[in-house]
C-alpha cells in the first residue's frame, strides 16, 4: 500500500533533509527507522519521496512524503513516530501508485523576523510587488543567468507577532533559497541599499541582483497542500516524544532566565555594585 504522509521536525538538531555522511539529517533518520520499526521491509523497498527538501537548521509542521507499507492504517502513524522523538508524523492518506508528492497544489513558508527596529510597514508595501508571475534569478541559488526563470507567488504576508512579525509565502512551488532571499531583499529596500524599481527590474527579469541569504533557523515550511483529504490524523505524543517536547521548553525556559540575568545585571547602576570587604581587596 503506498501512502501520502504529512510530517514535521524541529531543524535545529538537523543537517537538513537530504542524507549525508556521517550527519544526522530527517531523510537519514526516517531511513533508518523504517526497518526497524516495521513499517518496511527496507528503506528500498519504501521507495520514499518527499515533497521539500529543506536546508539544514530549516524547521517544518507541514511537509509531506510518500512511502509503501505493509502496515495497516491503525499502527502506520503509531510506528511512524517510533522513528525519532523530534520528527513528528501527524496525518496519512491512501494514494495511487502513480501519485507524485512534488506536484502539491500549493507550499506555505514562513519566516519568523525579530523587531529588532523595524519599520514592517515598509516590508507590507514590498511585500506586494513578489505577488504574481516573477523572474526568481534574483531569488535563488544555482540557477542558469541566461533568461528569466518564471515562477508564480500567490502571495507575501506580513503578520505581526510579538516581538517580531511573521513573513508568509504561498505557492506552487519555490526554487532552492527562494524565501530567505525574499526576506533579505525586504530587509534591503528598508534599509534603503536596494530600491524599489531596482526590485521590480530584477522581478521582471531585466536585471539580475546578488542578494544575501536570510538565517535558516526561522524559517519554517509550514504546510504542502494537496487536492485529497487526510484520512487518519495523529492522536498525540507518544511518551518520548512527550520527553523530547518537555525538554525542549525547559531549555527554552533555561535560556531565558539566562538571558533575564544578564539584562538585570547591565541594568544595575554603579552605586548599587556589590563591593569586596577592605579585608579581602588584596587577596589573589
């Protein structure tokens, strides 16, 4: 039986998805885990295919893949998510042999910009001029220079969150690098060192920019959508990925405290400095 499965990971203890020697990758892990959790007889005989393949330190909630089991829909997603406690498999539907996972309908990334002093009304009204038909030379990474390769946005959303605001890209489909260039070309027309009608040249396909790359660790592909629904949904965390999820917020909850220290501690006025005793001034 061949499935179409939505699944998700934290990409911060990730080398990205695609396999590599020696470095825990997503692909690398699910490999490894369908043998021995029984959902395959091998990873060949899987024949897994997935519709993302995302950079290291890059995060997901909603990418998909397709794999052949001989499991039965009621232990699939159990055995699933046996596979490692921070890749998270929470939905699967029964597909043809000849589905495709790469051709989805639609792809939806976002990207999670700190404050940081940002004028984000600046980036609402960029935001607008990637909408539509586009030459993405500009906006990805070992493309061809020769002619425009056309790609279609449906839209550019900026939402803001606190502390920060959330950029979000929906389309068909995006070429390697694609939205952490069109975050770093926002960031460049607010800071004034690209202008608007040097972006819409590049957008139209008469110029071609050399823009840098957005951090990847906010970045997240949050949904593939596809024209069929899920059939069988996740019923919860299993006990380790419940371990997993409660340490991940503890550190979270570590770090900030950390950080709260260090802010009181540069807040404190000199007068207020806690002084060593006459006594102990001398000692080594």
């Amino acid at each position: 039986m061949r499935w179409l499965v939505r699944f998700g990971y934290d990409g911060s203890g990730f080398y990205g998805w695609a396999r590599q020697p020696g470095l825990r990758t997503v692909e690398g892990e699910v490999r490894r885990g369908l043998q021995r959790q029984g959902i395959a007889s091998s990873a060949t005989a899987a024949v897994v295919e997935v519709a993302s393949r995302t950079d290291r330190g890059v995060s997901a909630v909603g990418n998909a893949l397709t794999l052949n089991s001989t499991l039965p829909p009621s232990a699939l997603l159990r055995a699933l998510n046996g596979i490692a406690p921070d890749i998270i498999f929470t939905a699967a539907s029964e597909i043809p042999a000849e589905f495709r996972v790469r051709k989805a309908i639609r792809r939806v990334y976002r990207y999670y910009e700190p404050a940081q002093g940002h004028n984000f009304a600046v980036w609402e009204t960029t935001a607008r001029r990637f909408v539509g038909s586009i030459d993405v030379r500009s906006l990805g990474r070992g493309l061809p220079g020769a002619a425009p390769v056309w790609r279609t946005i449906e839209s550019v959303s900026i939402t803001a969150r606190t502390g920060g605001a959330m950029v979000e890209i929906r389309a068909p489909s995006f070429v390697w690098g694609m939205v952490r260039k069109i975050v770093s070309a926002l960031r460049e027309v607010e800071a004034g060192r690209l202008s608007a009608g040097q972006l819409d040249a590049a957008l139209r396909g008469r110029v071609r920019l050399m823009l840098p790359m957005a951090e990847p660790e906010r970045l997240v592909l949050w949904d593939v959508e596809f024209p069929i629904p899920w059939q069988y949904r996740w019923t919860g965390a299993n006990r380790h990925q419940s371990q997993w999820e409660r340490s991940v917020r503890e550190a979270l909850w570590v770090r900030q405290e950390l950080l709260d220290g260090f802010t009181s501690i540069r807040h404190v006025s000199p007068d207020r400095e806690t002084a060593f005793p006459e006594s102990m001034r001398d000692e080594r």
